[in-house]
C-alpha cells in the first residue's frame, strides 16, 4: 500500500472543512499512514471461512414485557418546581435566539 500523500490529506482536510496547516499535513500523513498500514494488516489476516464480527464475545439482549405501573400525575411531579406552566416546568430563558431561525 502506498504511503498517503500530503496533496491527499489537504484534499481529505478540505472535504472536513478543516484549517490545517504545512507542518500539521506532514504530522497527520505520517499518522494517517501507520492507520492505514495497521487496517491492512488486519485486512491480510481476515479469512474468507471467519464471518464478520461486531463483538468479539456473543451479546443477548435481555427484554422485559412492558408492563404499566402507577407513576405520578402531572401535578405531584410538578409540585416541588419553582415555576409550571401548561403541566411543564417552566425555566429561564437561557439563549436570545428566536426560535423561529
């Protein structure tokens, strides 16, 4: 595999709509290149008999039936807050933007 070039990692940092500058095209060639090495290194060693995998262990999900229990109404949740409005927590406004944007 040939070594990934700078004119490829500017082209990559543009396609990111990243600022990078000369010295950091060189750093992340370099950088860039030892990834790419140690994927196709993996790539060699995969066998066509081994089936992909997403986990080395075997995972199970553990699903419960959905079962309705008492919870509180609108009001004993509400209860305890400073402020509600319309069976809401009513807050500061933190952002002067419209919403509307």
């Amino acid at each position: 595999m040939a070594a990934i070039s700078r004119e490829e990692v500017a082209h990559l940092a543009r396609l990111s709509r990243l600022a990078v500058t000369e010295e950091e095209l060189d750093t992340f060639a370099g950088q860039l290149d030892v990834i790419l090495q140690a994927v196709a290194q993996v790539g060699e060693v995969a066998a066509a008999d081994i089936p992909p995998t997403s986990h080395s262990v075997p995972l199970t999900n553990v699903f419960r039936d959905d079962v309705v229990t008492p919870c509180l109404t609108p009001q004993e949740a509400l209860s305890g807050a400073p402020d509600a409005e319309e069976q809401r927590f009513r807050v500061p406004r933190i952002l002067d933007e419209d919403v509307a944007s």
